[in-house]
C-alpha cells in the first residue's frame, strides 16, 4: 500500500509498486532468455528476482523446471516445494494465471521432481529399496494434487494413476 511522506502530505510513495514493475520487467527477460533456451542467463534472472524478493512463487518454479532438465532433481524438488509453500499461504505474484492452476503447475514440478529422483541411478541401483517406493507415492501424490487443483491437467492425472498402479503393490507415504 502507498504510504505517504511526512514532508509533503499530498505527495505517496509508490516504491513498493515501482519495486515489483522492476521485478516483473526482470522476471519477463529471464522468461524470454528461457524460451530463447538461454539457460544461463534465465538463471541468473530468475535468482535475481529472487534475490530482491525471495517470497515470491513464480520465479521458482521456473527455477525448478529448469533444475529439472538440468537432472539437478533435487534443486527443483526444493524450489517446487518452496513454491507450493508460498501459494498456499496466499502468496501469488502474477495475476495472468488463475491460482488454482498456478499451484497445479508447483504440484507438478514437484511430481515429476520426485518421479525424475524415483528413476535415477543412485535410487534405482542404490541401497534403500524402501527410498525408490516413497519417492513413486509421493511423486503420485504431487500429481493427483496438481490434476485436482487443475482438471485441465490431463498430463498430471494420467502420470498420477500410472505411478499410483506401480505404487499400488508397494503401499503408498504420506508426503
């Protein structure tokens, strides 16, 4: 909310707008510098974004998507659920997409964050047998969330009831 200065009483202060226009006006570069497949300089865009305002979702998720194919797993597990934390406690930035959907997109990077760990070689190849059946029901569940927070999420729902068959005779974990 503009506050007003003391010295001048008709005068407000709209930096906290101007700050996030600067923000929004990074965060699309670092979009575009993505879409343009130049993964560096959309890292470091998003992590300035971050940097400057480290509550906001949006620029994590892309983070954590381009971890994801980067097979940096567990980077983008942690900037997904990050995200879902702050979307919940109501933190949208962006007004462009529909809440709903925005937390669907976090539910699945997460999923598929989880799914990518579950198939990995140090799980699949590792000691813990029991690491591998957890990762698949988490990773089910993070699907399932995202296809009920958005049913046009076609792609999340059917990895959901995939992984949830695979998962369906190794029991399921509470994420």
């Amino acid at each position: 909310m503009p506050s007003k200065r003391s010295d001048d009483p008709d005068h407000i202060d709209n930096a906290p707008e101007a700050h996030l226009a600067a923000l929004g006006a990074r965060f699309l570069a670092a979009l575009e510098a993505r879409a343009n497949r130049q993964v560096d300089a959309a890292l470091e865009g998003f992590a300035a974004v971050l940097a400057a305002e480290p509550r906001l979702a949006e620029p994590r998720i892309e983070l954590g998507a381009i971890y994801l194919d980067m097979n940096r797993f567990e980077e983008a597990e942690a900037h997904a659920r990050e995200a879902i934390r702050i979307l919940e406690n109501g933190g949208q930035w962006t007004e462009d997409v529909p809440e709903n959907v925005l937390l669907g997109m976090a539910w699945a990077l997460l999923g598929a964050s989880l799914q990518a760990q579950a198939q990995s070689d140090e799980v699949v190849f590792g000691e813990d047998p029991a690491r591998f059946k957890e990762l698949v029901a988490q990773a089910a569940m993070a699907f399932a969330r995202a296809a009920e927070l958005d049913p046009t999420d076609i792609a999340s729902g059917a990895r959901s009831a995939e992984l949830g068959e695979e998962g369906d005779d190794e029991g399921g974990q509470e994420m």
